[in-house]
C-alpha cells in the first residue's frame, strides 16, 4: 500500500515536471518565436531601409567595391564621399554663380547691340528718307536749272542778236561818218600840241620869272636892312631910351630892337656860312615897356662896353616892320643856352611871332621831296646843320637804329632841300645868331 502511494508520487510529480517542463518550453517556443518573428520584421525592416539605399545590383558597382575595399564601415565612406561632393558642389554652385553673371553680362552685351542695331537701322531708314528727299530736291532744281538755262541762253541769244545788230549799226554809223571823225582827230591833235606848246611857254616863263625874283631878292639882300625906328632921346644914363614908333606903327610891350649908329650899314649874309661869319650885334639891346600913339619908351636890356646910345640911332627888328607882317619859315635844331640842341625851336619860334612875324606851319611831317617853299616868304631860318648820315650796316639794324636813322636822314634831306629852294627863290637864309641878334633876342 505504501509502495503504491510512493510510485503515483512520483509519477505526479514527473508529470508535474513534465508539465512545467512543457509550459517553460512552450513560454521559451513563444519567445522565440517572437523573437524571431521581430528579428525577421527587423529584417525585412533592415532590408526595405537598405533598399532605400542599394540593392543586390549595386554590389556590382565599382564604387561600391572600392567603399568595400577601403578601411572603416561603408557608411562611413559614403559619408565622406558625400562631403567631398558638398565641396564639389559648392564649387560647381560659385562656378554657375560666375556663369551665370557672365551670362548676365552677355545679355546686356547683347541687349546693347540690339539697340545699336535698332538705332542704325533707324538712322540708315533717316538716311534713305534724307536721300530720298535730296534725290527730289537735286531733281526738282535740276529741272528748274534746266529751265533757268534754257532761258538765260534764249536771253542771251536775244542779246547777242540785239548787239549784233548795235553793232552793224555803229560800223555803218562809224563808216559814213569817217571823215568827219578824222577831222576832229586831227583838230584835238592839233589843239593838243597847242595847249603842249603854251604849257611848255607858261613853264619857262614862270623860270624865268622865277630867275628874276631870285635876282632881285639877291640885290635887295646886299642892300641895307633899313630901321624900323630911330632913337629920339636917351633917358638918364642910357638906363632907356624913347623910340620914333608908337602903337599906329604896331608896337606892343615886350618888343626889343638891336641899336646900331647912325653911319652903320647892317646887311644879310647871302647863305648861313656868311651869316656864321658876320655875327655882329649892335651896341645894345632895348625892350619896349611903355607904348604911346606915336613913340615908345624902351629900356636898355644890353649895351657894349664902351658904347653909348645916342639920339639918332637906329632900332632895328628883323622880324618887325611898322604897319606890315613879315613871313618865316623855321627849320632844324636851335639852343639858347638854357636847354640841349634840339629843345628851342619853340622859342625861337615865339620870338619871331611877339616881334610881329608870321611863322609858316612846321615841317616835320613833311616829306623833303613834298616841301615847297612859297615864292613871297621873306625869310627862312634854319638851325644847326645835320651830319651827314652814313648807311646802316645791315647786320646789326634793329628796330630802335633804323627809327633813329630815318629820323636823322630825313633832317638832313630836308635841310638840303630847303636850302636849295631858298636858293632858287632868291629868300635871305638866317642862322640862330643872326636872327636872334636882328630881333634884339637878349638873355634875362
């Protein structure tokens, strides 16, 4: 009895164990099971993600081989892979950046050129319009041209006809009236030689004439310088004098005459040499201060020594003569000691003129072959004579020595020719001393 309890003990409990057994079995089947049935989901998970990537084809790929070949993981390739295709692409993304600015640039390049290329064909169409309307123009004168000539030849037809036709009438005019057309010649001739005659008669009259003026001035000239007054009476100690003339003969304050004696013979020198020779002044010098109707109160400016002035002595002025104007002609270069030569014509000038003379117009401006000295002037005055000016040595003129020399060459040619003008007119020359000394000319 009691073996028979133990052997179903133990059956239960292999049973029991069994049991467990085959429920541990069965838990661990499940778990397995799950497990694998989540390893093949992971799997097919794994696979599709890899699909994604690459497939069985890629494995052929040489890239891949080479991912394959290389040390580390092919993730880890790839990943460099892809950054170094970032760079690339980078640099290929700046490399289209330039391109496409480039590109830009073109565009506006081209765009440029369209609008030169509008603007040229607009032009050559303004062109073909302003051609056009030229051709038209040109057209439009050129027939209008056409008829202009047309007319101007059919005018001048007209008046070759109408000369032709003057013409043949003139020549029958000029053939019947021949004769009387030589007649007239021969009578303007014959008055032309007439007319040719009497001028060349009136010239060598008026030499002549001329001759015998010259000759009669040269014999009034030695003849004496007759006084314009005489002294009436002499007044203290020759301080003044009273004079035969007054204010109806002309006289003013100021006048001076030269006092020469009663017996003394004043001439004119015939040419300046002479004139040079004889510088003779009289025994004194008066003023006129004082003027009545008929007599004048003159003092004493200058007296020789030894001289005394005496009733009856003779006043002369050469530039004076009672109730007549005597004319002058002044020429060249005067000093009266209180300036350089050259400086006083002026005065010389204005002596003449308060002595009651008449000065002609200078003769500065006037070229020497254009001077003319008139046929009545009484006297011409002429300062010193010029140097005779030698020629200009070409290699050294400039602008300052030609003026000089020009100036020079014309006081000399003038000088020259109104001495001989003088000469041939028979008109008393006088050198600054004498007519200084002749108009009582005195320094203060």
């Amino acid at each position: 009895m009691a073996r028979a309890r133990s052997g179903g003990g133990g059956l239960a409990v292999a049973l029991v164990i069994f049991g467990a057994g085959f429920v541990i079995t069965l838990v661990l089947a499940i778990l397995f099971y799950t497990q694998i049935g989540a390893a093949e989901q992971a799997q097919e998970q794994a696979e599709r993600e890899l699909a994604k990537y690459a497939n069985s084809a890629d494995g052929n790929n040489p890239v891949v081989e080479e991912l394959l070949n290389q040390p580390g993981t092919v993730v880890s390739g790839l990943l460099t892979r892809i950054t170094d295709l970032g760079n690339d692409m980078t640099v290929l993304q700046s490399d289209l950046g330039s391109a496409r600015e480039q590109s830009r640039q073109k565009d506006q390049q081209i765009n440029t050129l369209s609008t030169q290329v509008e603007e040229a064909q607009r032009a050559k169409e303004r062109a073909e319009s302003a051609q056009a309307a030229a051709e038209s123009a040109f057209n439009s004168n050129l027939a209008r041209a056409t008829a202009d000539a047309a007319k101007a030849t059919s005018d001048a037809k007209t008046a070759v006809d109408t000369a032709n036709s003057k013409t043949t009438a003139i020549t029958n005019q000029y053939t019947s009236n021949s004769d009387t057309w030589a007649a007239a010649a021969t009578t303007a001739k014959s008055s032309v030689e007439q007319m040719e005659l009497r001028l060349n008669q009136a010239t060598q009259e008026n030499q002549r004439l001329e001759a015998e003026l010259a000759e009669l001035r040269r014999q009034v000239r030695v003849d004496a310088v007759k006084p314009d007054a005489s002294v009436t009476s002499v007044v203290g100690d020759s301080e003044a004098v009273y004079l035969s003339i007054g204010r109806t003969e002309g006289v003013v304050n100021g006048l001076t005459f030269e006092v020469f004696a009663p017996d003394e013979v004043v001439t004119l020198p015939n040419d300046t040499q002479r004139a040079s020779e004889q510088q003779v002044r009289g025994k004194a010098t008066v003023q006129v201060y004082s003027v009545q109707e008929n007599t004048s109160l003159a003092r004493v400016v200058r007296r020789e020594k030894n001289q005394l002035i005496q009733a009856e002595d003779q006043a002369i002025n050469l530039a004076f003569t009672p109730s007549t104007t005597l004319s002058f002609q002044v020429y060249g270069e005067f000093d009266l000691g209180d300036g350089g030569i050259g400086n006083d014509i002026g005065q010389v000038r204005s002596l003449i003129e308060q002595s009651g003379g008449a000065v002609l117009s200078p003769l500065d401006d006037v070229d020497p072959e254009d001077i003319r000295l008139p046929t009545d002037l009484d006297y011409l005055v002429l300062g010193a004579r010029p140097e005779f000016v030698e020629e200009l040595d070409p290699d050294v003129i400039d602008d300052e020595a030609l003026l000089a020399y020009n100036e020079r060459r014309k006081a000399f040619e003038t000088y020259g020719a109104l001495l001989r003008q003088a000469e041939r007119l028979g008109v008393p020359v006088l050198n600054q001393n004498r007519v200084l000394f002749l108009t009582g000319y005195y320094t203060r």
